[in-house]
C-alpha cells in the first residue's frame, strides 16, 4: 500500500461542569403537559419512571459565571496542554453547538462574535490563518466538525484541526416540561492532525443523511408548558416517541454503510462511541445493528455510556467520552492502538452521521 494522508486524533480534552444536579432535585418541579395540563402522577413517580427509561440519574450543570465559550475554551486548552501541539500550528477551530453563549439571566442566544472566535481569542493565538469558525447541525454538531476537517485534511488543504463541542442545554430547557430532566452541560475536543503512513489508521469512512421532509421538526423550540410561566421565553422542545422512532430506523442501518465503506463488520468494532439521550434508545438502536449482521450476542462493553452521570449534553457527549476513554476515565473500559472504533449521532435537523476510526 502506497503511503496515504491519514486523519488522525493526537490530542483531546473535556470539561465537565461542577455543578451536581441529582434526580430528586427536580420534587419540587411541577411539570405539564404540551397542552399546559399539569400532570396527575406524583413527582416521585415521574422522576422514577424518567429514571428507567433513560438511566439518568446525575446531570452536570455549569456554574452561572461560565457560558458555552468558556467550557469550549477549557475543553481546548485542556487538549492542547495534554500534548505537546503547538496552538499556533492550528489551521482551523471548528466548534459545535446549538444555542449560543447564554447567560443565566438572559436566554437569548448570543453568537456575534462565534464561539469559534472565541475560543480562538482565549486561546490566545496570533497566527490569523487559524480559521474559527461554528458549525450548529443538532447533537450530531461535533462530529459532523470531524468531517469536515477530514474533507480538509485529506484535500491536502491543513494539517491540523481542532473540532470542539460545546453546550449548554441547562440554560434553555423548560423547567415544566418533563424532558429538562434530560439536558446537561458539557464540553469537549479534540485535535484531527494529517499524518502520512502506507497502513490504515484515523478516520476511515464516514457517512451524514437529513430527512426535513417529515422529520424536520421532531425537536424544536417553544414557549414554556406551564401556561402560567410569565413571559415568551422559548425553550427546547421534543417529541420523543417519533424521535425514538426515527433513531431506530435510520442509526444502524447508517452505521451499517459507513462499515461497510470501511470494509468491515460490526464484529471488528470494539467501541460503539455513540450519542446518550436516552440509554433505552441506545441499547435498541445497538440489538438493531447487530441484528443487521444476523448476531444476537452483542459483547457487554461494546458501548460505554456516560449518560447515567452526565445526562445528554448534546454535541458534547462523543467528544467527552473520547477523552475519558482515552485517558482511562472509564473504569475497565479501555480502546487499544490499532482497533476500530464507531462514533455515530442523531439530532435536530434531522441529522443523522457515523465515523468508523482506526485508533493511531
């Protein structure tokens, strides 16, 4: 094999927020339903069947001094400080997110300058050909940043790239609606880095799809459940059960294309590294894609989750499990030099992408 360009990963980093938020701490919530009717179940019922279904039980919330660009910002250097990469050697900051810098006190999204403009400013980079710039495309954001710098990278246009996640879903979720018991806070990144090499490694295949015709508007914002709430704040919105739908329709079998672009199987997967909103929905959407292949066994540590002490933090989520993989953050769960891993992601759009990735 002739050598080629290669994306690979050499650095990456996260910031979880310090705030502890624990499942009782939403009793004293009163929770409605889309139609402003409150709901007759007691909240310990609520929160326990939330519990169930999604395995939430602790959430990270930022603190109010802190906004989307400052957790970003602490994801980065925390994966520059990891490495010996020099910031300025950066040829582009792509950073993923949904809503904005907002403040505690204030919900309306603020995205002038970008958040990628941001960061590059805390960083403190000089160098004027690093290019900043955001890319909000759903939960799959972060990811979706990765191609890019992939298409980049192999175009022989840069050499290094980093692609962070950042949000904070804390700050627009509708304390009346049970779902806010779902969103958190969160950032992470990492630095995609061309290398030359006559064996396969990094990103290896990746495939995207957005299905607006019918599906467009699963999730959205609105104002507040409560009909009593007191202004016209708007909030994130979703239906849940067709999106559970959704995910179980178009996930595996997306997978299934980028493995195959890849020449391989799902038995030559390690770590399934995929988007947590809801664990019932992951472990369906992992039997699905397994059925795919015609297996029923399905190793037990195939799909690490964080989901059960971090909550959903949207574009945060992959990049943040990476790097606690990485740095051995995970208990037993571990990924080697020279296995293949899958990251793969569903969200607003609707946006669906998977990566297949040879670990360097």
């Amino acid at each position: 094999m002739s050598e080629k360009i290669w994306s690979v990963i050499t650095a990456s980093g996260s910031y979880v927020p310090k705030v502890i938020v624990k499942n009782q701490d939403f009793l004293n919530n009163v929770f409605y339903d889309p139609d402003g009717k409150r709901f007759d179940k007691s909240q310990e019922d609520t929160i326990e069947k939330f519990r169930q279904i999604t395995d939430i039980e602790v959430r990270r919330y930022v603190t109010d001094n802190l906004v989307a660009s400052d957790i970003g910002y602490f994801a980065a250097r925390d994966a520059l400080d990891s490495s010996e990469i020099d910031k300025e050697s950066l040829d582009y900051i792509i950073v993923a997110h949904n809503f904005g810098d907002i403040r505690p006190n204030n919900r309306r999204t603020d995205l002038v300058p970008s958040l990628a403009s941001r960061i590059k400013h805390k960083l403190g980079i000089e160098n004027p050909y690093t290019i900043a710039y955001d890319l909000p495309f759903g939960c799959p954001g972060w990811l979706q940043g990765m191609i890019h710098a992939n298409y980049f990278i192999k175009a022989g246009d840069i050499k290094r790239a980093l692609v962070i996640g950042a949000e904070t879903l804390s700050r627009i979720c509708d304390p009346h609606d049970r779902d806010s018991m779902i969103y958190s806070d969160g950032a992470g990144a990492v630095v995609l880095e061309a290398v030359t090499g006559d064996q396969s490694m990094g990103v290896l295949s990746h495939k995207t799809r957005t299905d607006t015709l019918n599906h467009a508007f699963m999730l959205w914002m609105d104002k507040s459940n409560n009909p009593d709430f007191g202004s016209n704040d708007l909030f994130l919105k979703m239906n849940g059960r067709k999106l559970y739908e959704y995910a179980l329709k178009t996930v595996p079998p997306l997978i299934k294309e980028t493995l195959d672009l890849a020449q391989l199987s799902v038995n030559d997967i390690v770590k399934i590294i995929i988007h947590q909103a809801n664990a019932k929905m992951d472990d369906a959407m992992l039997k699905r894609l397994f059925a795919l292949y015609g297996e029923k066994e399905i190793p037990s540590d195939i799909m690490p989750m964080t989901i059960n002490f971090l909550g959903n933090n949207s574009v945060a989520t992959l990049p943040i499990l990476y790097d606690l993989l990485k740095k051995g953050k995970m208990g037993i769960q571990q990924c080697r030099r020279g296995e293949h891993i899958v990251f793969a992601s569903v969200g607003a759009g609707m946006n669906v992408n998977a990566m297949v990735y040879k670990i360097n």
